[in-house]
C-alpha cells in the first residue's frame, strides 16, 4: 500500500467518524454525555478490532476511531467546567470517561 493510498484511507475514515461524532455531541449543552460516550465507544471498538491491518485498519482505527474519538474536546469540555467552577462535574467527567473507556477496552480484548 502506498502513502497516498493510506492518507487516502485515514481521510475518509476520518471524516466519518467526524460526522459521527458530531451527529452524538451535537447537544452537549449542559452535561457531556455524548463526549463522554463517543470516547467510551471509540476505545471499545479499537480493542474489538485491534487485530485490523492493511486497509481496514488504516480506515477504520486511524481514520474512523482516531475521528470518533475526541480526547482533545474532552479536555477543553473539562476545562470549560473547571473554569465555571464546576470542579466536581469536571472531575466527575474526566474520571468517567478515562475509567469507563479502560474498562470497556479490557473487556473486549
């Protein structure tokens, strides 16, 4: 496979799972919960299929996953808390999603 055809393949699975993502955190207004599940459902399905290589693993887990998953957004979501002073729920958030994602990851493996 070659470079393009890989960026190519991280392109398209990229802006899937953007659109994903965006379609479920859309209405994070008052509490993520949509963040928070995208990130939990990413990291399950990287470990569901982490035996995927060549194409589908260059579309699927660096394009789709890589997309669907918002670790960054996390974090500015949390700061956004933090900084409303609301400690407890960024916290709260922040744990849920790093203990929540790890969970779900070791049980798929």
């Amino acid at each position: 496979m070659t470079v393009l055809t890989a960026a190519a393949l991280i392109l398209v699975g990229g802006f899937a799972g953007t659109l994903v993502r965006w379609f479920i955190t859309r209405s994070n207004e008052t509490f993520p919960w949509g963040l928070i599940a995208v990130n939990i459902a990413a990291s399950g399905l990287a470990a569901l299929f982490n035996d995927l290589d060549g194409a589908m693993g260059w579309l699927g887990a660096a394009g789709f996953l890589g997309a669907l998953s918002t670790w960054s957004s996390l974090a500015l979501a949390a700061h956004e808390l933090w900084r409303d002073d609301k400690r407890d729920v960024a916290i709260f958030v922040l744990v849920l999603t790093v203990f929540g994602s790890v969970v779900v990851a070791g049980l798929l493996l």
